[in-house]
C-alpha cells in the first residue's frame, strides 16, 4: 500500500476513494498533489477538493460510469442529484468548481480529449441585500465611549 502524505490527509493509495479503483484512484491522487505542490492551495481548500471529488467518484460508482468517460449530461444529472439531496445551491456550486478544476487537469494532461464540465453553467448563488442599520442604532453606535489609551 502507498502512502501519500499531502498534509493536510494522509491518503492510502487503496482508500483515497472507496470501491474506485487504480487508475482513477491515481488521477485523483495525482490531481490532488499537483493542488498542493503546484498550486499551493490551503489544506481546507484541499480538503474540500478530496471530499467533492469522493462524493462524485461515489455517484459514478453507484451508477456504473466512468470518471474518465464521463459527459457533460451525467455531470448535470450528478449536480441535480445533489439538489435532490437537499445541498445549498452554495454547495452544488462549489462541488461544480471541483469537478471543473479536476476535468480541466485531466484534459491538460491529456487524459481526456474534451472537458465535460467546458459548458455546464454554475448555479446562481442567491445575493441577499446586506442588513442596514437602523438611524437609532447609528446614534447608539457613536455615542459609545471613545478609547483613547492604549488597550484600545
């Protein structure tokens, strides 16, 4: 068994991804250390690249299909079965983002020919206004007691 220690997890090479087995096993291996070594991303940015790509590689293997055959009609099916689950639109977006590095290394490194993810739109995150405060609580606000010494 090899042991990749990426910092922030320690990946087995039989266990990055339950039941998915060697050679997608090691494109998501390899995808995962080329974001830390090459990309420099932070260990909760990888670690939600790790924890994306497993739940995607846990739906193609409940669904009998192939990480590297995969079309852009499957990954929506895959993004509406998020939803269906219940996910955040802030969520289905972010595993949408994972997939779409993930696909766009796979294609630079000429695994894949095409990116599936190239024209599957992200899903529009609801904006709510920013909460104003009231003319009452600005007069509290600048009433408070100025600090002038050195603790602040």
């Amino acid at each position: 068994m090899v042991h990749i220690n990426l910092g922030f997890i320690k990946l087995c090479a039989n266990t990055v991804i339950e039941g998915v087995c060697g050679m997608e096993n090691n494109l998501v291996e390899n995808f995962l250390n080329f974001l830390q070594n090459d990309k420099k991303l932070s260990d909760n940015t990888l670690q939600s690249y790790n924890r994306d790509i497993k739940l995607y590689c846990n739906y193609l293997e409940e669904n009998n299909l192939d990480m590297v055959k995969t079309d852009c009609d499957e990954i929506k099916d895959y993004l509406e079965n998020l939803k269906e689950k219940g996910k955040a639109v802030s969520t289905v977006s972010r595993n949408l983002a994972s997939l779409r590095s993930f696909y766009q290394y796979l294609h630079r490194t000429k695994i894949i020919n095409e990116d599936p993810t190239l024209n599957i739109e992200s899903p529009k995150i609801e904006r709510k206004p920013p909460k104003v405060l009231s003319s009452e609580q600005v007069e509290l606000l600048l009433e408070q007691q100025k600090c002038v010494d050195l603790k602040g």
